[in-house]
C-alpha cells in the first residue's frame, strides 16, 4: 500500500488565517467519510476509520500555531 497524505496549509492575510483547499478535503472527509476510533492521551492525534476499512491519522505538526496549525491527515493502513 502506498501511503496517503493530504497536507493543510494556511496563509495569512491582513492578519485573517486562510485554510487551502487541503484543509477543506481533510473536514470534509472528517465529516463525511471517517468515524473517530480513538485518540492520544494529549488529545492532538486522532485516528478514523474510513468506509472502506483504511485508518486514517489526524495531527497538527505545527503545533506553534494557535489551535495547532492546520491538519495533516495520513492514512497509515
């Protein structure tokens, strides 16, 4: 299996935070697609199960961001 990834980015504008189109992807997909199966003990790593049976993997790498950045969803089974 080759692994998937899809990497949040934002942009500042005028003081204003602006998610990309990769962000919109991993919400929707949180909404829409994935069902929560579990979390890290620090609450910042949250794995789903997706309708097909992949386990996907949220984090926030930039954690120095407010909020934790944007998120980084990889699938890792």
């Amino acid at each position: 299996m080759s692994k998937k990834e899809i990497i949040g980015h934002w942009k500042f504008e005028n003081g204003n935070v602006i998610a990309d189109s990769n962000c919109k992807i991993i919400k929707s997909m949180i909404k829409q697609e994935l069902t929560k199966i579990g979390t890290s003990e620090d609450g910042w790593t949250i794995k789903y199960k997706a309708n097909d049976g992949s386990i996907w993997e949220l984090s926030y790498p930039q954690s120095h961001y407010q909020g934790g950045g944007p998120p980084k969803l990889v699938q890792i089974q």
